[in-house]
C-alpha cells in the first residue's frame, strides 16, 4: 500500500488545495498512490470527517500535524487530545524534545520532515544543537524540496541511521503523490499507520506525476 505521508489542505496557512480536489485528482491522472495524510501546519484538525470522501474516491485519508521547533519543522502522527494538550501545537518555538517526550508518553511518533533543507530541517541544526535523542525516523523524499536537499536527508539517514519517509509536501492540488511511502501491509486508519511506522514495515518512493 502507498500512502503520501505530508500534505496540507486549506486548512493550513499556506495551503491552497481542497480535500476533494486532491482526490479528483488522483482520480484524473492516475496518481499511483492509495491514500494520503493530511498534516496541517501547527494544528491538528479535529473537525473535519474525510470518511465520505475516503469512500467515493477508493481512498485512505488520515490525519497528522507538522509542528515547528529549534530543530525545524516535525511531523507528529497519532496525534491524540491527551497529546494535544500536553503542548501546544500552535507555537513555532517549541523545544524537540518536549515534543518527543510527549510522543513517547501518548504513544505518537515525532519524524522531522525535510530535515536536508535550509533553516526548517533538522540537519541545519545539528551543528548547534547536537544529534536529537528520540528520533529514529525521519523524510528521506520530500516533494517539495530542491536541489539537494533529499539528497542531505539521506546522507543524514545514513549517518545516523534513521528510517526514512516519504511526502509529497504538496499545498496545490498537482503537487500530490510526488512522493510516498510504501507499506508491506493495508493501513486503512490512524492506529494502524502509527502501528506500521512503529514497526518499520516501509519504505519511502519517488513516484512521477507528471
């Protein structure tokens, strides 16, 4: 099963795409993907039911959030309302390891996304603040990024030996399904994406969508 791990809808600031408009288009151009995961920017959206959507399009479409620290932008899946009041989503200085203690204590998983690129990823930060505990997964393919950028996340991955995701990172409706993350087994919900990413049963693609 391949799932796009990082997407943001309208309901992130700087999001421009709609639910059903990524669906339609993973309809329309065949994207290879069989779901994806919206991870709104400093929120998690508890409002929203996709459940309808998920069942006209033959689509799995999950929840997570993005959350910015000192080390740069984390995505936080199985977010939970225990988890969300433990810290507070909406700041943009929020220190990592609060949020990975967190994690560990609401049973979520914290992965740095783009952590190659320039001042939001984790490995910009290294330098100043040493190698984080915690972490052991981290996107590897971002769609998002330029350059070399997926390249340093892999380099990064390597050194320290981190899992890798993949994302498309995608805030307009074309960009999604560059990249993913493919599972050994379904994930049809929450619990069972955590569960897998837990277990290491995946690996991230680059997919064309052009």
């Amino acid at each position: 099963m391949i799932l796009d791990l990082h997407s943001h809808s309208i309901k992130s600031d700087d999001g421009r795409a709609k639910v059903k408009n990524y669906c339609q288009w993973i309809r329309k151009r065949d994207i290879g993907i069989d779901g994806f995961v919206l991870s709104e920017h400093r929120q998690f959206d508890n409002d929203s039911d996709y459940s309808p959507l998920a069942e006209e399009f033959g689509l799995t479409i999950l929840k997570a959030s993005e959350v910015e620290t000192e080390y740069g932008h984390i995505l936080v899946y199985g977010v939970t309302p225990a988890l969300q009041q433990a810290f507070d989503f909406t700041r943009t200085d929020l220190r990592l390891a609060d949020v990975v203690n967190a994690c560990e204590d609401h049973g979520a998983l914290p992965i740095p996304a783009h952590p190659g690129r320039p001042k939001v990823g984790m490995g910009a930060h290294i330098a100043t603040h040493g190698v984080p505990e915690g972490i052991r997964i981290v996107e590897t393919y971002n769609g998002g990024s330029r350059g070399n950028e997926n390249d340093h996340a892999l380099s990064l991955a390597a050194e320290q030996g981190y899992l890798g995701i993949g994302g498309s990172d995608a805030h307009i409706v074309s960009h999604i399904g560059r990249c993913a993350t493919r599972f050994d087994g379904p994930v049809s919900s929450d619990a069972e994406l955590l569960e897998a990413l837990k277990a290491g049963a995946f690996e991230a693609i680059e997919l064309e969508t052009e």
